[in-house]
C-alpha cells in the first residue's frame, strides 16, 4: 500500500498522457508530433492549446525541460520547442501508473 | 495582418519566443493541410483563431507569464542588433552612388528645417523668459477705425491708468534713453540704455544680483542720478569687479541721428548688476545694457495740448485670476471716461491690452510658421524620395532577402535589418544637417531683419536638437516603412528553401557569414552545394 502522503497522483489524468507521449517520442517531442501521437494512440481530437498548456504546465512542475531547435523554413523561420522528461517527471509518471496499476487490480471483471 | 495580430497577441500573452513557437507549430499544422488551405483569407482567420484559444488558455491556466528575457538573451540581441548595424555599414558602403544621394538629400533638408525650426521656436514659440509671463500685457490704444494697437503712449495716459486701474499687481512705464556711452579698446561706443518707471522690475519680476533695486528716493526730481548695469556691461567693461557699486557711467547729451533721445548730460552712480538671465527688452536685437529711473515730468502730468510726447511703452502684470479680457475692458473703460473729459486728446483711440507674448510676436507669428509648415513639407518629400530610392534598392536586393529568409531569417529580423541601414542613413543624415543648420542659423541670424523679435535669442540648443533627433528618428522610419512593406521575404525561390535547410548549422553561419561580407552570389543551388563542400572539407 502507497504510504498516505502518496495517495493523491502526482499527475492528473491528461498530464499523464501527454508526460507517455513525450517519454515515447524521446528527442523528437513538440507540440504537434505530441499531439498527433496522442491522436493517433487514443483515436480522439486533442486540441493545440490543451496540449501546449500542459506541457507549460509540467514544465512549471519541474516534470519536463524544453529547448528550442534550429528555425526551419516549412515553420517560417520559427524554431520548434522540444520537450523532454526529466527525471523528476519520469518517477511521478511512474509513481502515478503504479498507483491506477493498485487501484484497478481486481478490477478487471468490471473494467473488461 | 491576421498573423501579425496572432503574434502581438501570443507575445503579450506567453513572451515572444514561446510565441515564435506556437506560430511555427500553427505554420507547420497548415502546411500539413491540417486547417484552411494555405495563405488564404480562411487561413488567417483560423491562425487567429488558434492563437486566441493559446492565449486565452496560458491566462486561464495562470502557468504561464511572459519571461524576463536572460541575460543570455538579451546578449544575443544585443549582439545580433550589433551585426544588423555592421551589415548596414557594409550595405551602404557597397552602394556609395546611393549613400551619397540620399546623404545629401536628408543633410540638405534636415539642415533646413532644423536651421527654420531653430529661428521659429526663439521667436515665435518660445515663451518670454520671465516668471509666469502669460501675465504679463501691453497696455496701449486701439484706433477704432483701423484697429490699428499703438503701443506708444504719452505720460498723461500712464499716469492715469496707473492711478484708475485695480487689475494690475504692477504697471510701468518705459523709454529708450540715449547718450550713455563707454571707452572700449579706446572707442567710444554707445550703450542701450533704458529709463523705466517705478514698477518696472516689479512687472518683470527682476532683482539686481549685486547691489540694490531702484528706491522710491530714486524716482524723485532732482535726486541723486543712479543706474543698474546688464551682467552682460559688468564683464565687458568692468572686468566682473565685485567691488563696481559706486563707480560711474558717463553720458553725454549729444543728439545724434537714430539714436534716442538723449537724458540729461553728467554722471550716474551703478547701485546694481542685473542677472544673466533678466533680458529686457525681449524684442530688441541688443540687449539693454544700462537702466535708469524715469520720473514723469511735471509739464506732462497733466493733460496739456502742447506737451504731449508718445514716447512711453506701458507693460503691466495682471493680478491673479484677471483675465486679458476682463483688463481689456478695464482699460477701455478708464479710457472711455478720460476721453469724456478730454474728447479733443483721444479722438478715435480707446484703451486696450494685449497679451505681451503676442505684441513682441503676433506681427510674426503667421509668417514663421507658414515658413516651418513650408519646410516641413519639403521634410517629407525628401523622405518619401529616399523611401523610393531604398524601395528600388530593395527592390534590387530582393533575391539577398530571399536567400536569408530560406535561412531561417524571420520577417521580423528581415525588416530590422533594413530599419536599422534606414535609420543610421538619417542618423549621419542629421548630424551633417545639424552642422549645415549651425551654418544656416548665423546666415538666418544675419539675412532676417533687424527689428524681427528676439532675433537674438536664436541658437541651436536642447530642444531643437531634441527636434533635429525626433526628426531623424522618424525621417529613417518613414524611409524604411515603404521597403519594409513591400518586401517579399516569405516568398523564396522554388528549391531554395528545402537546400538551405538541408544544410548543417555550420553550413548556414558560413552564408550568413557570406551575406554580411557581400561575396558575390552565385545561383542558389550552386551556392548551397558549395557551402555544404566547404563545410564538409573543413569538418
């Protein structure tokens, strides 16, 4: 059992599938490519903004760091921001899994 | 328009480089076909659109504030705004046929109108160097046929307002005096000498910076002849003694031509040293360098045929809360009731004020700033001429800004460039006009009429130069605007723009590199090949 402190997720529910995407994405992860890997993955709409918002979040959390790239010509000369875990956000993305993995042991005649 | 819209409102929402960010992203997910086609109205539209759902997000959300930028940052803009300024310097010097003419357009025309606005602000708009001067009026006589204002009075006409009038704090009285002269390299020469009534320095709010003000034993006949000298007299012809109260002026009652009329013959005791800053008469091309005290004589106190002598200037300061109008009235009404008593001695004339700023510069006033509206406009044609004049050098240079913005150069950076070779061409623009509008302000000084007010006055000092910059500032603005509108830096040659990204970083500095230096242009796939080579042999 997770100790009392731990009960509640160190992340929420959207913040935990976009942390997924970022992780999966490794180098590779911005804005857009995060937001068409959850697309493509959970076959739903995801908009920008909530994507962007997120990420800004997570960052402010200290769960993710960006950098931005080299400007490229299809963007307009503007460069891309790419974000990465940090190792801080890699445990609470672990911490947060293992959690719902607690909960819905047992479960699973009811879930499906 | 739309994407410039969606940028000022991200950047105020996120900062600019998250803002940079968020387009780029928007830019990608439109080419991709992922909104309205590209570059259509729909397009514009729906980058607003998003931009407005991204802001409206960061605010709501409260996790995003707009950074401060670094100090890395702001070195890095310093930095890139330092090799804007090299390559203007390198752009203008390729091009010395172009320099040289839109140099000397802007010199010419910024000279001009700095050397104009130089004369027009002295004489014109400047206030009168004294202490709450809006209160301070002429008092004169309006003849009601013409309308013509006489500033010049008989004695009898000032001793009665000052005795009827109670919209005045102080009123005085004054006449040019002549005869007063002193030895300078052992030539004689003649000082402008002032003799003014008792009130005088009360109206202009003056005190001597050495010694006494006039007493009222001074403005008694036959007492004791006294006389406060200019600053200006002190150092001339005293060599700044501290110890000149009590030493003499001499004068002599000689009646000369064109001089005025002279006062009695004899010595006068200096009592004072007037300030630096006290300069009185305003309108006068020379300073006075000698006041004495003026009594009213006897003969011409009372309203006499023969002894009438228009010879007096009377100024007032008006008591608190009085306005021009009101004194006006006042004054016309004193003037209506002598002239009951005396219909033969005011004839058609009645009592009037005015505004003194607006006697020493009404007679003026519209000419100047006809002539300042003139120039100004001649201004602006020169600076349209050199907007179109870096127009078809834009124009010529399209092909650069083409390769740069494949280079990932941003509209933005693009434009500064060019705002930045507009504005150092008026910077040096103005600083040769300003060495031409010293020069044209002493042939102004010297070619303007003797008589036009406060001509003396007239120098190049803080807030014509404040104008001369204001001047450049906007001339290079407006200079840069027209290019800057018309450049087409988004639009890059087929081929281009996927070569130059194909490059490695190195590959890209060593363009910019090339761009900056002026290498000549071969076409760009020849360009991009031959960077990547050099690149790859040198790594």
């Amino acid at each position: 059992m997770l100790p009392r402190s731990r009960l509640s997720p160190p992340l929420r529910d959207f913040e935990l599938v976009v942390m997924l995407a970022v992780l999966g994405l490794r180098e590779e992860a911005y804005p857009l490519s995060i937001r068409d890997a959850i697309e493509e993955r959970s076959g739903r709409k995801v908009s920008r903004a909530s994507v962007f918002i997120t990420l800004e979040r997570l960052e402010r959390k200290g769960f993710a760091r960006s950098r931005y790239g080299d400007p490229t010509p299809v963007r307009g000369g503007r460069a891309k921001r790419f974000f990465r875990a940090t190792p801080r956000g890699t445990a609470a993305t672990r911490e947060t899994l293992h959690l719902m993995h607690a909960m819905t042991a047992g479960l699973e005649e009811i879930l499906g | 328009m739309m994407t410039r819209l969606a940028a000022m409102l991200l950047e105020r929402a996120v900062g600019a480089e998250c803002a940079r960010s968020i387009l780029g992203d928007l830019e990608e997910d439109l080419a991709r076909g992922r909104g309205p086609r590209w570059a259509s109205r729909a397009a514009g539209v729906w980058l607003l659109w998003e931009a407005i759902a991204h802001a409206a997000s960061a605010r709501w959300d409260g996790a995003v504030r707009p950074s401060r930028p670094t100090r890395a940052r702001r070195r890095l803009e310093v930095t890139t705004m330092w090799y804007d300024v090299r390559d203007a310097i390198r752009s203008l010097r390729s091009a010395p046929l172009f320099t040289m003419v839109a140099l000397l357009v802007l010199s010419l025309t910024i000279g001009a109108s700095t050397a104009i606005f130089s004369v027009v602000d002295a004489v014109v708009l400047r206030a009168l160097p004294y202490d709450e001067p809006h209160q301070l009026v002429q008092v004169g006589t309006i003849d009601r046929r013409t309308g013509q204002f006489d500033t010049y009075q008989p004695a009898q006409n000032f001793t009665d307002w000052v005795a009827r009038q109670d919209v005045f704090t102080s009123i005085a009285a004054t006449t040019a005096a002549g005869g007063f002269t002193v030895s300078e390299n052992g030539v004689a020469k003649d000082l402008a000498a002032l003799q003014v009534t008792v009130g005088y320095f009360d109206v202009y709010r003056g005190s001597p910076q050495i010694g006494r003000p006039f007493s009222d034993g001074d403005y008694r006949e036959h007492s004791a002849r006294v006389a406060l000298i200019s600053e200006s007299l002190w150092r001339r012809h005293f060599g700044a003694d501290p110890d000149v109260i009590g030493r003499t002026l001499r004068s002599t009652a000689e009646l000369r031509y064109g001089a005025p009329f002279p006062v009695d013959a004899g010595t006068w005791t200096i009592i004072g040293v007037m300030p630096r800053s006290f300069r009185s008469p305003v309108s006068g091309l020379r300073h006075t360098d000698v006041w004495v005290p003026y009594v009213v004589p006897r003969s011409q106190q009372a309203r006499g045929v023969d002894d009438r002598r228009d010879n007096l200037e009377v100024t007032a300061r008006l008591a608190d809360g009085v306005t021009i109008e009101r004194a006006d009235a006042h004054v016309r009404a004193i003037t209506a009731s002598l002239a009951h008593a005396h219909p033969t001695w005011f004839g058609e004339e009645i009592g009037a004020v005015r505004s003194l700023h607006e006697a020493t510069v009404g007679i003026v006033r519209a000419w100047m700033l006809l002539l300042l509206g003139a120039v100004g406009v001649v201004l602006l044609i020169a600076s349209v001429s050199v907007a179109h004049l870096m127009l078809a050098r834009a124009t010529a240079r399209g092909h650069e800004m083409q390769i740069r913005a494949a280079l990932g150069a941003s509209r933005w950076r693009v434009a500064r460039a060019q705002l930045v070779e507009s504005l150092m061409l008026s910077t040096a623009g103005t600083l040769v006009g300003l060495l031409l509008a010293v020069w044209g302000i002493n042939v102004l000084r010297a070619a303007l009429p003797e008589g036009l007010p406060r001509i003396s006055t007239v120098a190049l000092d803080v807030r014509v130069l404040a104008v001369a910059a204001l001047t450049s500032v906007v001339t290079g603005w407006r200079s840069a605007s027209r290019p800057r509108c018309s450049s087409r830096a988004r639009e890059q040659p087929a081929g281009c723009a996927p070569a130059a990204a194909a490059l490695p970083p190195e590959a890209r500095a060593c363009a910019r590199r090339s761009l900056s230096l002026r290498l000549p242009w071969p076409s760009c796939s020849r360009w991009a090949r031959a960077c990547s080579c050099r690149v790859s042999s040198v790594s």
